[in-house]
C-alpha cells in the first residue's frame, strides 16, 4: 500500500491513456481494490477510476474540486489532506496522508503522486484512495492493548506499574506517601466454575466499571491480573484514605451484581494494603508487599484485610523457607502415617481409621498436616505425599488384616490436586490390587474444594471408583458452601460433620439445630455419619441420642502411630 512504484507504472500508462491501449489500463485500475483521481494540468481534465464510483457520492471535475474531500474529512485532518491533494503547491512528488472520513465513519489513505515535465512543472497526478479502517483499528486495538486490560478497560500490569512508579518519584520529591490496596475476589473461581466464564467475566467487567469510576487525579486503578485489582492512592488521607475506599467497595458489595441472564452475583474481596514509603519505596516492592499480605489474607479466609507489617513478612519468610525444606522432605520421604480410631456411636465398635500424614523433621520432630498441606497444596509436593499415604496406609491395613483378622475402613485423605490427575483412578485401583484388599474397605475422604475446582471430571472420577467398590466420604461438611440440596448430586456414602459444629454443639442451640438436621438428612440420603473432634463424654452421649452413627475424636482416641495402634488391635 505504502509502495508508490504502481503509481509511476499508473501514470506511464495514464500518460498513455489517449492512445489505443487505453481500455488495458482501465481494467488494471479497475480490478483493484482502491478508487483512483487522475488529473492532467495541460488540459485541466479530471478522471476517476478504479472504485471511486464505490467510495465516494460526488463527482470531482477540476483540481479545485479536489477540495471537496475536505468535506467529508474530519476537520482535524483538513491540513494534511489539503497538502496531499496538492502536492504541486509544494512541489513535492509523492505526498500520503491517513484521514478519517466523518460521513462513512472509515478510515481513508490518501497517495498522491505527482509527475513534472522537463522544465519541473506538473504535468499530471494520480491520487490513489484505499480503505485503512481495518487496519487502523487494529493498530489501535495493539496500542490500546499496551495499556488497558482489554476486559475492564483499567490500566494493565505493565503500565500501572509505570505510572505507579512515576506517581511514587513525584512522592519521593514531595515527601508524601502512597497506599497500595490489592482487592482480590474471594472464590472468584465459583463463580466462573458455577455460572460460566462469560458470566466470568460479566462480573470482572461490571466490578472493574465500579472501580473505574473511582478513578481520578490522585487515585488510579488496574486490573492487575485474573480476579485481582489494585488501587494506588496518592497522599491516603481524609476523603482519600484507605478506610474511605475500602468502605466503599464494601459497600458496593452489599448489593450483587446483576449479570445479562437476569441472575444476581454476589462476592467478597479480600483486601490487603501497602504503603510507600513505609513498605516499600519501589512499585515492584510495592505490588509485591500487597501480595504477601493477600496471601496471609487469604490463608484466614473471606472478606479478610490487612495493612503490611514486619510479623506478616516475617511469616511469609519463614512459609517460603517451609516450603524449600518440604521439598527436601519429599525427596528424603521424611513422612510417616498416624492412624485415629472411628467407632459406632451405639455399640462403641471399632469402624475404622483415618489415616492423617505426619513430617517427620529431624530438627524440628513432628510438624503437623495442617501446617504442611496448605503448602504441599500449593506447591504440587501434595501429589508425591498423597501416594506416600495411600500406599502407606493400605500397606499397612492389609498387614494388620492379615494378622489380626478384623473388618474396619481404612479412611484417607485426597486433595483436589490428587484428583485431577488423569491416572488418579487407576492408582488408586493399583494399589487395592498390589495389597490384595477389598475395596468395600477402602475409603476417600474428599473435601467440597475437590467438586468445585472441576466438577464433571471429578465427579465421573468419583462413580468410577464407587463402582469399583471404593467408598466416598464428604469430608468438613459445613464449613464448605454445602447446601443440603447439593448434596444430592454427589456420589457419596460417608458426611463427615465438621469439628466446629461439634466444638458449639452443647453450648449453642442454633448449632444443635443445625447438626440435627444435618444427621436428619444424612440418613434420609442413606449415608453414614461422622462426627469428628469428639473430645468429651457430654459431647458423644448427645450426638449419640441425635443419631450421629460414628464418633471420631480425642474422646475415644487420638492419632496414633501404627505400633500404637498395633496395641489397640490386639
Ligand atoms: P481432617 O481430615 O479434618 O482430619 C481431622 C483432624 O482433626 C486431624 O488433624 C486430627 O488429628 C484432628 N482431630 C481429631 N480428633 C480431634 C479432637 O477430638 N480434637 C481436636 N482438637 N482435633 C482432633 P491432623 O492430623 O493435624 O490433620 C489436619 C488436616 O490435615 C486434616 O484434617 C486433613 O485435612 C489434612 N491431612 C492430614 N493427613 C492428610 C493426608 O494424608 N492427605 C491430605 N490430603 N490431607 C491430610
Ligand atoms: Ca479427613
Ligand atoms: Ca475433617
């Protein structure tokens, strides 16, 4: 399009156009996709060829007349047009200008060319015209792109971390202060799981729209990534604070969001602030101290905020150096399998054993699961700990079966991340078979995050091993977003009943309320009770009378190492 070299070859033949070849080079500009004005000085004639018939509702008959571009031209480009359709005033040979046409609302390249005679005077030109909108647009869309988010149309990553860090040199020069706010949607993944990713997206677009519009010449807001956003706030105070802003948004919160198929979506965010110069005095530093702080957020929960501080850093640290020395852990198999008794809450019969994971450190002894899970979760280490466990686990159950000749369930703990492995069925199949035990003996233990992350897959996971014979067991029930209703659609035969309801069982009566009808529903279904973390005769005589078939908890006993247990069995 650029390349002028066809128009030197247009002119030679338009030079020519009086000659008999004439119709020749009429075809060769008509096939092409762009409108042509050929003008000749000697004899003040106009031509226009090509698509102009296509491109243009007037007729031009003088070069004067050329002028009537500039009324369909946006004013703004009247200078650049004027040059490029007379490029004789200036005497310059090739002339090119991009316009934006008004009337058709199109993007228009103009070329000119003009051709002198020996003495130096125009003798013709050739103007050729082509439609550029759609590369225009494009060009736009990759610039824009360089610094919006294309969702939500808030500053990008990239950008915002430029701008952050400009907003910070002029606070270093003033002495003023910056406040960073990460705001993180809690679970955003629901809600993408549950209604779609369009309705995603709907909500990330709607809840970015909000956050745009509190956007002004000492506030700016990003979309920093997926479900994450980031407000940067130049001199936090008074109408400008954080608690302004955070309230705000919770505000805003408080009513749901109502996405295009007529559902409302709601959500909390967690929220976690940093201050220049405080925390950091780079906005990379920055970005990150905000990060840190969603993290330890998002380890307490929902709707969570927090200011940075040294004791936050101080954890995260020392989580970061857990994790290398977990990683160590797992090539050195430093874990061992304790094992905590279930019994039948009428006839005190042993049921079975939950096996729980132990770190085995030999510096810092016995580090329990809920500190190291978390991380394996995280990290992937999960996947090699949880075959540790299984294999651990049923090894050691078919050894006591053998010798001790007894029928109890040996119950374990899988993470989501263990499900999601396409070979996860079949391993666990392996292993039934490897310890020659049946698998009506064997159970899962899962928790509600499993059913969230992918829900079909999982779900087909679950009635593959169900038929195999592999019992199921909804682990935490309650703490989750388990409605009983949901319930119904799980391939499961075990509820676990969550030991915060067994906590406030005897000392609060909506608890009571709850865990009975909990236990109420449970048998409806057809799937066996548990209630765990029983720690007192008060609590196992009440959750006995309700009906809660299995008690599991310090009360009858407490995970043991096998040998303990070993005791036990015999
Ligand atoms: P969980 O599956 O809910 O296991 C029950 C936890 O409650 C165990 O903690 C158990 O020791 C504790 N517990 C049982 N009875 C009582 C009681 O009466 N009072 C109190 N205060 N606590 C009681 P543990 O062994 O520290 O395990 C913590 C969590 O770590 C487990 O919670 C489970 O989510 C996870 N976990 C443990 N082993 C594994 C494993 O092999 N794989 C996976 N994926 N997770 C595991
Ligand atoms: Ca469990
Ligand atoms: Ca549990």
């Amino acid at each position: 399009m650029k390349d002028t070299s066809y128009q030197i070859e247009y002119l030679k033949a338009m030079n020519k156009k009086l000659g008999e070849q004439e119709h020749i080079y009429q075809l060769l500009v008509q096939k092409s996709e762009h409108a042509f004005v050929y003008y000749s000085f000697e004899n003040d004639e106009v031509r226009t060829l090509g698509l102009y018939r296509d491109f243009f509702d007037f007729e031009i008959n003088s070069n004067e007349e050329l002028m009537l571009f500039t009324d369909i031209i946006d004013r703004t480009y009247t200078p650049v047009l004027t040059e490029c359709i007379y490029p004789e005033r200036a005497k310059n040979t090739s002339i090119q200008a991009e316009v934006y046409d008004n009337q058709k609302d199109r993007w228009l390249f103009f070329e000119t060319s003009l051709i002198l005679d020996k003495s130096g005077n125009p003798k013709e030109k050739v103007l050729k015209i082509s439609d550029v909108t759609f590369e225009h647009n494009k060009n736009d869309e990759i610039a824009y792109l360089a610094y919006y988010d294309a969702l939500t149309g808030l500053l990008n990553r990239g950008y915002f971390i430029r701008k952050l860090a400009d907003m910070i040199n002029t606070a270093k020069e003033k002495n003023d202060k910056i406040a960073l706010i990460n705001i993180d949607i809690d679970e955003f993944k629901r809600v993408n799981d549950g209604l779609g990713m369009s309705i995603g997206d709907e909500v990330l677009i709607k809840f970015g729209a909000f956050l745009k519009d509190l956007e002004n010449d000492r506030v700016m807001i990003s979309h920093l990534s997926n479900d994450i956003f980031t407000i940067a706030i130049y001199n936090p105070v008074g109408e400008y604070s954080v608690e302004k802003y955070r309230n705000i948004i919770l505000k805003k919160l408080d009513n749901p969001f109502k996405v295009s198929n007529g559902q409302d979506v709601s959500f909390t965010v967690s929220m976690s602030a940093a201050l220049f110069p405080d925390a950091a005095d780079s906005a990379i530093d920055l970005i990150s101290c905000a990060d840190i702080v969603m993290y330890k957020c998002k380890s307490l929960g929902k709707g969570q905020f927090k200011y940075f501080d040294t004791n936050i850093l101080n954890e995260f640290l020392s989580n970061v150096e857990l994790e290398q020395q977990l990683n160590n852990a797992v090539l050195n198999k430093s874990f061992m399998v304790y094992f905590q008794p279930q019994y039948h809450s009428e006839t005190r019969e042993l049921r079975g054993m939950e096996a729980l994971v132990r770190w085995r450190d030999k510096d810092k002894g016995i580090i329990s699961p809920a500190v190291f899970i978390p991380i394996a979760e995280k990290n992937g280490t999960i996947i090699p700990i949880g075959k540790f466990v299984l294999e651990e686990s049923i090894k050691q159950y078919a050894e006591w079966k053998e010798k001790y000749k007894v029928d109890f369930i040996i119950s374990i703990n899988i993470s989501a991340l263990q499900y999601k492995k396409d070979d996860f069925v079949d391993s666990v199949i392996e292993v039934i078979e490897k310890y020659k035990v049946s698998p009506k003996y064997v159970e899962l233990e899962i928790t509600e995050s499993v059913l969230i992350d992918d829900f079909e897959s999982v779900m087909d996971k679950l009635k593959r091993l169900r038929q195999y014979g592999v019992k199921i067991s909804l682990d935490d029930f309650g703490t989750g977003y388990s409605s009983l209703s949901y319930l119904k659609k799980f391939p499961i035969d075990t509820l676990k009943i969550d030991k915060s309801f067994i906590d406030t069982i005897l000392s609060d009566s909506s608890t009571r309320i709850i865990t009975e009808s909990i236990l109420d529903m449970s048998h409806h279904m057809g799937f066996e009770s548990i209630a765990e973390g029983v720690e007192n005769e008060d609590q196992y005589k009440y959750l006995n009378e309700i009906g809660c078939d299995v008690i599991q908890g310090y009360y009858f006993g407490k995970p043991h190492p096998a040998e303990e247990i070993e005791k036990l069995l015999h």
